[in-house]
C-alpha cells in the first residue's frame, strides 16, 4: 500500500510526524527510533538567540493529559545548525525547523538564518505558544496580526511554512483564512489549549505564569472539531495535532481533513509512540483494503440520514 502524502510539494514517506516540543532536536531519540522511517520530525521551537525557558515547575501530569510551561527553552539557531541539523541530515530524516520569535523582525531574521542551513524541508512557524509573554497568542487570536507575520516570513522563506495555530480562538477558520491569503503553505493545528492547576495545600497556582499549555488525550476531540473546521475554511494542507497515541486517532484526524498527523505528549510516555501509530495505521488500511492513505484525507461521511437511530 501507499503510505506516502504530499504537503506543499513536499512528498514524506508517511503522514507520521513528530511533534514540536516532545521530541528534541530529533537526534536524541536516534537510538530508540527508526528515525527515518517517520513521515519526518518536528524539531524544538528555535529563537535565533538561546533560551533558557520559564522558571519553576515546567511539567504537572493531569488526569488525561499534561500541562507544560517550558518557555521555550532552547539552544538558539546558529547552535542548532552548526551540532544538531548536520547529525540529522546524516539520519536521513525529513527535518521540519520549529521557528519562534517575540515579534514580526524576530521571526523573519530566524528564518532568515534558518535558510542557511541545509536538510531542512520546511518551517512551522510557531505563531501560538501560549507560555511566553510575547509573540504566541498575539498573532494566534487576532487575524491581522498572523496575516501580516505570515506574509513577513513568506516573503524571505526559502522552504515551504506551515503556521501553526492556537485552539484558544472562537472561530479558528478565520484564522485559518487568514493565513491561507498571507501565503501559508500548511497550516499545522492544533497547540496546546490554555489550561490551570492549583495546589490546594498552599492555595497557590502551580505554575509561576498561573496558566500553562494542555495536550494530551483531553484535546484529542476539541483538536479533531478544530481540523474539520479549519478544513472546511480552506484548501491548503493541514497537520493534526492534539492527543494521537494510535492508529485509529491518527486514522479520526485525516478523516476530519488533515493530510498528516505530529505525535506529541504520547512520547513522554514512550518513547516510540511514533512508531506505534505508524504501525497502527498502516494496519487499518490494510485490514480495510485501502491502497493509499492520503485517500483517508477529508473523507468523512457526514450524511446521517440512513443510520438508525440509537436505542433508547
């Protein structure tokens, strides 16, 4: 069978992906995972000077989740390119650059340094995080705003860019209209969703920010709602994400219109969630005859009219 799909010229091998902010620079999972075998990795948010992340506790275990205020803690792109991308060119794996800026000039001079390097197929443009105190939300809640952060990294991008939006929007096919015009190639949804925990021993938030990102198998529905809307508002290629930890959760995604899937919180749990749900949906199709997966993309039936109705 086919398992290959096609995003913004780019042909991965797979629609299973590795998601930003679980996986590290991809180098560090080259002895547990078939690294090359995934549709590709998507690397740790990069700013173009280091970051040292938030203070405090940065992890809390919810019931069906995790929430997280990393900060973005990262090792800044002229280090990136110069200790990890040439060790991932070497693995053979399709690179996809996580790129995040604090404002507009930010983001363009990432990309901008990011073009210098080579292996890399595109860049998702972390237009949402919602742990920082700048850039993040901005964009992700106001049209305008993405609409003009996309068009400032389009206009110096020599790869393809996939934004990446926020789920905490009343109306996310706006936003993702919005980026569609600006000029995005992919649009990757969605991130965490705004989430809180208090410790009601001392009554205090756990977190310093009081509030931190939610992922994990809570968001799993609210990101599969978020995809179907966006794919209902647009034309571009979409990447789902939110909760996937097998083959059917990937497999409820492409249906609801993605043409790719990134695998995140499951990995802090094993290792090789990856795989397993590659694994997972590769025996879907095969069990039901389907030759090519990117024929899954979009194809939910949403007439209704024949099914019977529920048992009372």
């Amino acid at each position: 069978m086919d398992l290959s799909v096609d995003i913004a010229g780019l042909r991965l091998r797979n629609p299973v992906l590795a998601a930003a902010g679980t996986f590290g620079y991809g180098v560090e999972f080259e002895d547990i995972v078939d690294l090359p075998r995934l549709g590709g990795l998507v690397t740790k948010g990069l700013s173009c000077e280091p970051r040292p992340g938030n203070p405090g506790l940065r992890l809390f275990e919810t019931s069906a989740g995790m929430l997280n205020s990393i900060g973005l803690q990262n090792i800044g792109i002229p280090a990136f390119l110069e200790t990890r991308l040439p060790r991932l060119r070497r693995l053979g794996v399709m690179v996809i650059a996580n790129v995040y800026g604090d404002s507009v000039p930010e983001y363009v001079r990432a990309v901008e340094m990011l073009n210098e390097g080579e292996g890399i197929a595109a860049y998702e443009i972390n237009a949402s995080c919602p742990n920082t105190r700048a850039g993040g939300e901005l964009f992700a809640s106001d049209p305008a705003p993405l609409a003009e952060l996309t068009a400032a990294v389009k206009a110096v991008t020599r790869r393809p860019i996939w934004i990446k939006l926020s789920p905490n929007v009343t109306r996310i096919g706006e936003l993702a209209r919005a980026a569609e015009n600006a000029g995005a190639d992919a649009l990757s949804l969605v991130n965490t969703f705004l989430g809180m925990a208090i410790d009601v021993h001392t009554r205090r938030p756990r977190f310093l920010h009081r509030v931190a990102g939610l992922s994990g198998p809570a968001i799993k529905p609210l990101a599969v709602r978020a995809v179907y809307e966006a794919h209902g508002a647009v034309r571009l290629p979409l990447i789902g994400i939110g909760g996937i930890a097998s083959g059917e959760d990937a497999v409820e995604f492409l249906l609801a219109g993605a043409s790719a899937v990134q695998v995140g919180t499951a990995n802090f749990w094993d290792p090789r969630a990856t795989e397993s749900v590659l694994r997972g949906l590769e025996k879907f199709c095969r069990q039901r005859g389907i030759p090519a997966v990117r024929l899954l993309t979009g194809a939910l039936e949403t007439n209704l009219a024949s099914e019977p109705e529920a048992s009372s």
